[in-house]
C-alpha cells in the first residue's frame, strides 16, 4: 500500500494510516498513552490536568475568503486544547518554508497568527524555521503545538443515553469557502471560513454546565465527527435535519460542486453532548459569544448504534463516516 491524499482526509481511510502511525511501545509512560485518540494527551502535574496537542497545516491556497494559514495554525491548536477543556498558555510554531516564497506574505500571515492568539489569550514561546529548495515544497508548512491547563477535561468519548447534541453554529462555512475559492467561484462575501479561536467561548461554557463529550468537526466535517463521538460511547446518535444549521449560500454551492455540507471541514465550531437538563444553559453560554451566536441543538443520544438522520420529509437515513474529506488540503 502506498500513501495517498485520502489517507490525510480525516475519514475512514485515515484511520487505516493511523493503525500504522500510533504503533509506538514506548508510549505509556506514567499512563499516558495514544489509546484515546482524542484531539490531544491529558498530563496530570502537580495536582494540574496540562492539555498537550499538535497540529501540522498544509491549507491550499494559503489567504483564502475569512483566513490563512496563519490564522488556522493558530485556531487548529488552541481548538484541540479547548475541545478537551483546556484554556491555552502556550504554544511552539515550526515553519518549513520554500525557497523564493515572498517576505511580505510571511509578514501576513505572522500577523495573522498574532491576532489569533490576542483572541486566543495564549502565547507563542518558542519555535524553529526551515527552508527547502524551490519545488520541494508547496509554499509554506507550519506545524504549531500547544499546551493548556483543564479545570474539567472534557473527552469526545463520554457520550450517554439522555444526552442532546449542541453544535455552535453554521456547517460547513470552511471547507466550502475552500472549495469555491479554489474553483474560481465568484460568491463575494457569502461564504468565509469559520476559521476561529474558540477558547474564551468555552471557557464560558464549561461554566455553565455539564459536557460529556466534545469536538470540533475538522476534516471530515461534522459526519466524521459525530460518528467518531458515537462509535466512542458506544450509543446511538439521532440528528434531526430540519434542525441542523447550514447557510443557504453553503447549500447552493454544495449542491453545485456535488458535496456533502456535512462532510466537509469546520474550523470554527465545536460538536457537544450534554445532559438535557444543561442544555439551555449551554445553549445561552454560547450565543452569548459571537462565535457561537448560531448555536443550536441537532438531534439526541439513545442506546444503540449508528448516527441516523430524521429527514425532513419523515424518513431516516444513516449519517456514515466519510472516506475522507471531500475536499483536501482544508487546514
């Protein structure tokens, strides 16, 4: 078998590369392990939970309608921290950049990374740069890992019976505006990536309820998500279509491009269970933050299996895990 694009997609696919990937022995000190496969490592010290995550983004074409990739290596990160509770302190960059690749670009995107983190309340610490001939890479690659402290560390597999799924806004926004930028689609400003820092939302969040489990719906968008969520916590997952929140604009251009709203990539969003009872809490935590004005509950948690669409029309469907991101090179 051979590497290919798919296997970076973050669907099913990917998770056959991963079985080769995370086979590492030495991988369990002080019980802390790769089992979980969540968005990042929880490290007890000194009676803290540090949160440890790493990201590498390869986004093409690097500005693109609401970001670049500055922005997203920011967001990526502080994201993975925040979706297991984390409030992020700090985090390294690493860029490996192509010979030839222009001053005033790289100028733009530390710029961008920069207010990122202004609105993140984290630090970049420490870094390292490399450079590699031209033709040998595809412009820039930077790779940003972060470290955060968990007051609540939250899972993606704690999902229960009872639970009501929360997601924070519009799918679907980033890997179409990727899409369309990319086609050649004039759309103006109806469609911009999500792309966002969502720590100060959550941290409003965590403390307003209780969280059984959370994600943010990257590559492979909201179906890979919620399946991954699903298949976890060992329950069945109900999503009622005319509940779930995407722009008339993604739609249309979904529809034209043939793709799936919901399989396509989110960097601004967060997929949550939480006990019913919670709910309208959270819910007002949210829309209390402009990133999460749009908030709303999709479907509930039952026993079982699988992740079942109630269609608007009075049919079921199953939401499966995609093969991978329709649409590569998203983040």
């Amino acid at each position: 078998m051979k590497v290919n694009m798919m296997h970076g997609a973050g669907g099913e696919v990917m998770g056959e590369l991963l079985q080769t990937l995370t086979k590492f022995t030495h991988n369990n000190a002080g019980g802390i392990g790769l089992e979980a496969m969540d968005d990042g490592a929880v490290i007890p010290f000194g009676g803290e939970n540090l949160v440890f995550t790493t990201d590498s983004h390869v986004v093409r074409p690097i500005f693109f309608p609401g970001g670049d990739i500055g922005r997203i290596s920011v967001c990526g990160t502080v994201n993975d921290l925040a979706m297991m509770g984390g409030r992020p302190i700090a985090l390294s960059c690493g860029m490996i950049i192509e010979e030839g690749f222009d001053v005033g670009d790289l100028a733009r995107i530390v710029a961008s990374m920069d207010e990122a983190l202004g609105e993140a309340g984290a630090n970049l610490v420490t870094g390292d740069t490399k450079v590699m001939e031209r033709g040998a890479l595809d412009g820039i690659a930077i790779n940003t890992a972060g470290i955060g402290i968990a007051k609540k560390v939250v899972r993606d597999n704690g999902l229960v019976p009872g639970d009501v799924i929360i997601v924070s806004g519009t799918l679907g926004d980033h890997g179409l505006a990727i899409m369309a930028h990319r086609e050649g689609f004039d759309l103006g400003e109806q469609i911009l990536s999500d792309v966002a820092p969502l720590s100060k939302m959550m941290e409003k969040v965590l403390d307003a309820g209780t969280i059984h489990a959370m994600k943010d719906p990257t590559r492979g968008g909201f179906a890979s998500a919620i399946n991954e969520m699903a298949r976890k916590g060992g329950v069945c997952v109900r999503i009622k279509e005319e509940q779930v929140p995407i722009r008339k604009s993604v739609k249309s251009a979904a529809a034209m491009l043939g793709i799936d709203p919901l399989e396509v990539a989110n960097e601004g969003k967060v997929v949550m269970g939480v006990p019913a009872a919670d709910a309208e809490a959270i819910l007002a935590a949210l829309r209390s933050h402009k990133y999460g004005k749009d908030a709303t509950i999709v479907g509930t948690v039952t026993k079982g299996a699988h992740v079942i669409m109630e269609t608007a029309i009075g049919g079921e469907r199953f939401i499966e895990p995609p093969m991978g991101d329709p649409v590569p090179r998203v983040c």
